[in-house]
C-alpha cells in the first residue's frame, strides 16, 4: 500500500460548488455570460435592428443595445436555470421550460428596456407594450437557444433522471450493482458501479444518507463505499485510494486523521508535516 506514482501536472481534483452556486451559476459561468452579451450588443449596436440604426451616434447605440443585452443575460441566467430546475422536479421536458423561460423573461426585458429606450428617444412612445414584447422576444429566443448551447449540462444528460435516491430505495439499490462510490457534479451526484456510473439528483448529503453500506467522505465531492477500496496511493503529500472498477478517488489533507483513525491508512502511507 506505499507505492509512488506521479500524478500528470495537469491532474487535479476540485471540490463541488455550493448547491446555490451550482443552481445560479459559477462566477465564471456569468463572465463567460457576461462577456458574450457583451459581444452580442456590440454586434447589434453596429447592425441596429429595429430602425434603432437612424437613433443617434454609433455610441449611443452601442451603449443601449450591450445595456440590453447584459439585461437579457441576467434575467435568462437565472430565469432558464430556475426553469430547468423546477421542470426536473415536475418532469417536464426541457425543451418546454426553456420556452417558458423565454416567454417570461421576454416580458420582464420589455418591462425594463422599453423606459430606457424612451428616455434615450422620446419618440418611441408611440410603441405599444406588445410591439416592446415582440421585439424583446425575437432577441431572447435565439439568445436563449444559444445560452443552452453554451451550457449543455444544464439540460442534463439523458440519463440523469431515471431514479432518485430516496430513504424509499437508496442508490446502493440500483440495478447495476452496490455503489463503489459517490462524486458531487455541479447539483447532480454521480453514483459508480462495477457495471458503469449514473447520475441522480443531489443533494450531495442526501445521496450519502441514503447508502446503506459502510463508508466514508474522504473528500468534499467524493464519498467512498469501505468495501470499494483495494490500495491507497500517495504522491508527495497527496493521498489518493484505489478502488474496484479501477477509479480512484482524492483524500482530503482534513480527511486523512478520520481515515486513519477509521483503520483505511496505515500511518506510513500519509505524511501530515
């Protein structure tokens, strides 16, 4: 149990995010959000739609038409993963929420946009609420479309729902066989088996209480079956263990006394200076 291997320097494990971070979006998610409206509303500001081409300076436009595009990134950000989220719980396709997300958020880009956009040119007064929403909506829908695009796994893989672990059937009852081990992704938990991994609906602390078989979380997005491990590999001051199925799951530095103190290490295989 003390042989050495070299991880590759590219190998690393990070933690999962929060389940309200996983649900909203990582900071990263909204500057990648943020940085193509950016570059959607440059593009607008430029062909200027709508007759807004004839409203004033390049500038000005530019200015209106990125202020409405980072409008639209907010509300679609949270009003699409929101959807996708209650349309999981309620099994209703995605397809179906999306377009019910564009539909709503349509309505609250109009509501903000059209005050903007009148303030700037009082001569769009004449614009109807509908005409706001319309032109709102023939934005948003390919917005949408392409936010989706840029975040597949909001959809879900196709087999991310067909069961839930639940104090009723807990995931060591699956099909394929007893779990080896857990590992938190974003607000899904994968469950590994002998025979393959699927995933099921988090939490993360309700997917390892329902294991009825001995374990332990040896890491913050990992949770491991005792009966899965085969060896323990450390590089430097890094621990991993080796389980059936050849997976590999990473040791906390806070986890490691627990372990030992569990009986999984033996006191050489881990260096705590």
């Amino acid at each position: 149990m003390g042989e050495r291997v070299r991880e590759p320097a590219n190998r690393r494990y990070t933690g999962g995010m929060s389940s309200k971070a996983a649900l909203l979006g990582s900071p990263r998610d909204w500057a990648i959000d943020f940085a193509v409206a950016t570059g959607v509303g440059a593009f607008l500001g430029v062909v200027g739609p709508y007759g807004s081409f004839f409203n004033g300076p390049l500038g000005v436009r530019l200015a209106y038409w990125i202020g409405v595009t980072w409008i639209g990134a907010a509300i679609f950000g949270v009003a699409v993963r929101l959807s996708l989220v209650a349309g999981r719980r309620l099994g209703v396709p995605a397809w179906f929420m999306a377009a019910v997300a564009a539909l709503l958020g349509a309505a609250a880009q109009a509501a903000i946009v059209a005050p903007i956009a009148v303030t700037l040119w009082p001569h769009l007064k004449s614009f109807t609420p509908f005409i706001w929403y319309i032109q709102c909506l023939a934005i948003s829908v390919p917005l949408v479309a392409a936010y989706l695009l840029m975040r597949p796994r909001l959809l879900g893989p196709v087999d991310a729902f067909p069961f839930q672990a639940s104090p009723e059937r807990p995931a060591t009852e699956i099909e394929a066989g007893p779990v080896l081990c857990l590992r938190m992704e974003d607000h899904y938990v994968r469950v590994h088996t002998l025979n393959g991994s699927r995933l099921v609906a988090g939490p993360f602390d309700r997917v390892i209480a329902g294991q009825t078989q001995e374990g332990m979380r040896v890491h913050r997005s990992w949770w491991v079956a005792r009966a899965a491990v085969t060896g323990v590999v450390a590089d430097g001051r890094n621990l991993r263990l080796t389980l059936r199925g050849d997976l590999h799951a990473p040791v906390s530095r806070a986890s490691v006394a627990r372990l030992r103190a569990a009986g999984w290490l033996a006191p050489e295989t881990a260096s705590e200076k």
